[in-house]
C-alpha cells in the first residue's frame, strides 16, 4: 500500500480532471502517460513522480501549489 499523500494527490488529479470533462485517455494524451499509468494515478496504486506532477499542473493550466493545496500546506 502507498502512503497517503500518492492517494490524496490521485484523488485531487482525477478531481480536477473530472470537473474539467476530460477522460482518462485525455488527460494521459496530455501529459504524455498510458490510460492505464492516470487510471493507477488516481487509484492510489502508483506513484506520481515529481517531474510528472509538473505534467499535470501544465496540462490543468494551474500551478503545483494549486495542485498540491490542502495535501501538505
């Protein structure tokens, strides 16, 4: 099992996917992953790397801190 912090971030990325629309397959185009790879993201079953969560806050057009809020600060 992961720690905590890999599931709250998998749920704030599939959050914020959700609201804007856009499938598993979207998000993964746009950040350059597999389906299979924001499928485990958000699932808590796989570590999101550092240089990734860049991926994420770029394609959510918004900024790590953003993305991070409420999990560490």
């Amino acid at each position: 099992m992961l720690e905590p912090v890999y599931r709250q971030i998998g749920a704030r990325v599939q959050s914020i996917r959700e609201t804007l629309g856009w499938t598993q397959e979207d998000l993964a185009k746009k950040v350059g992953l597999t389906r299979t790879s924001i499928t485990n993201f958000e699932a808590g079953r796989q570590r999101i790397l550092l240089h990734d969560t860049e991926k994420f806050a770029k394609a959510f057009d918004t900024e790590l801190r953003h993305l991070f809020r409420g999990i560490w600060w």
